[in-house]
C-alpha cells in the first residue's frame, strides 16, 4: 500500500496490478432511520440508471467484517445493454460483426464503513475517475430508493487541516464559499458547535459566502474561527469550501474537492474484497481516530 495525494500521482499510467483507492464519505438525508438497512437496501437494490448508451448499477453487494466494524462492499458497474464487436468466422477465415448483450466497460469497487459513512473507491481512469464514481453512484442510490425521500451526495475527505494551512500562505483572500450537511453520526469538538446549529434549525443543507472587491483589501479570514471550523467541518467530509485569492503571487481558488486523501494497492486484485479490505483499514482507522478529537 502507498499512501498518496491527488496531486502526488498522475490519473494515468499506473503500473499493472495496481489500484487507485479514494476515500470520501456518503452524505445522506432520509426518514429511514436505520442507516444500516437503508445502506443495504439501496445497495442489493436491483436499480439500473440509464445514461445516454451506458447503463449503471450495483452489483455483487455482501458484507465484511473487520477490526474497524462491519462494512458493505460491490460494484459501481458501467456496461453496455447492445454493443457490437468485431469476431472471427473460422470456416472462412473472415470477420465480422457479433452482438454483445450487456458487455460490462468498467467496474469500480468499492467499500462502506457502515458507522461512519466513510466509502473508500476505486478510481479508474478514463473509465470511472474519482468525480465521475461520485455523481453516478449517488445517482444510482437515489434511483435504488426511489420510493423514499432520499438525497446522497459524496464528498471528499482531505487531510486533517490542509486546507487551513494553505489559507495562511494566502497574501489576499477574496472569496470564501462554505456548504455543510448536518454529520452522522457525530461531532468533532473544532466543529461541534456549528454541526449542532445546522441540527437545531432542522437544516439539511447550510450555505455561505463572503467576497470582497480584490481593490479594497482582502478578507480577514485565516483567523476567524467560526469560519475555519466550518473549512474544517467539509474537510472531514461534511461539505465543501472553496477560497481565492493571491497565492503564490497568483490569483488561485483551492477547494476541498482538490485532494482527497487516498492509497495506491500494489498487487491487486478486485475480486477478492475480503484481502483488499486490511490494505484500506489503517486509513480508516486514522480517520476514526481523527473524526473523535
């Protein structure tokens, strides 16, 4: 296992026999209150999401136990209904077309801490990259409840207080967008106190933004702590925040959508779940930890 940043590794040209693996948590708004069951239904669920010629769904769904707790794990799978391949015909020795019913393009598997929401996945390039695994699977787990009130989202995990440091190295900041879910199942003390205001007025969702008019100033914001406990909240993976502003002499916009924390798996497999799982476990348990403090 390497651990590895966004930014550290290109998204092509890994060596064969090796795997990309993101990790990021799954935002979900239900009236279901078992998450559990809520969790393994939309994930067994036999639910197709059909995106211009491709189709999507979950598929080889069980579950796993481990030294971090019990976990969910399958296939986001993007395959073809009809698709047309070139064959031989050994009578002959000519070619020609054969149709291929539900010929799977990509796969990608996946991992869910049931506790946490934590979900660790396999990015594969020009296939199914980190942002388009996001986007489908919340759309096929919507799609899988539809009878139900159900909005997902994914978002990134990043390193703990990334996104705060390269706030201090900013000579200017002149834009700050802050969005946050409620967390589940718990608080972090640096971001207990806004996490419990979002629940009090009942908010699925909170938003807010300052900007300034980069030539009157900048905003001072890297030492407001409302403000860096709410970065801090979406860095954990509750939300997203976004700045701009001048850094390193340019005018730049960072996010917590830039670098998700991640691992590179040597030696892989994705048929075996149940040997991929401890390769994964050290990250979790470091974000368990981390997500207590």
């Amino acid at each position: 296992m390497i651990n590895l940043s966004a930014r550290d590794e290109p998204e092509l040209g890994l060596p064969p026999k090796t795997a990309r693996y993101y990790f990021g948590r799954l935002n979900v708004v239900s009236s279901e209150t078992d998450k559990r069951q809520l969790f393994s239904n939309a994930l067994s669920s036999k639910a197709v999401l059909q995106v211009g010629r491709q189709r999507w769904g979950f598929y080889e769904f069980k579950g796993l136990e481990d030294l971090a707790g019990t976990f969910f794990t399958g296939y986001l799978v993007k395959y073809r209904p009809e698709d047309e391949e070139e064959v031989v015909v050994p009578e002959d020795h000519s070619l020609t077309e054969s149709a291929i019913r539900n010929r799977v393009t990509a796969k990608s598997r996946f991992f869910l801490h049931v506790a946490t929401s934590v979900i660790a996945y396999h990015s594969i390039a020009g296939q199914i990259p980190r942002s388009t695994f996001g986007t489908r699977f919340v759309q096929v787990f919507r799609n899988a409840m539809n009878e139900f009130f159900v909005e997902a989202e994914i978002e990134p995990i990043g390193n703990d207080d990334e996104l705060l440091n390269l706030l201090k190295r900013f000579s200017e900041v002149h834009n700050v967008s802050i969005s946050l879910h409620p967390s589940n199942p718990s608080s972090r003390d640096i971001w207990k106190d806004v996490d419990e205001r979002i629940r009090k007025i009942n908010a699925t969702k909170y938003i807010e933004k300052y900007e300034i008019d980069p030539r009157k100033g900048s905003l001072n914001v890297a030492s407001d702590a409302d403000i860096t406990s709410k970065i801090s909240m979406a860095q954990d993976g509750y939300g997203q925040a976004q700045i701009t502003g001048k850094l390193d002499g340019k005018e730049q916009t960072v996010t917590t959508q830039d670098n998700p924390i991640g691992v590179i798996l040597t030696d892989y497999n994705d048929e075996h779940p149940e040997q991929i799982l401890p390769e994964l476990t050290e990250t979790i348990l470091s974000l368990i930890t981390r997500f207590k403090k």
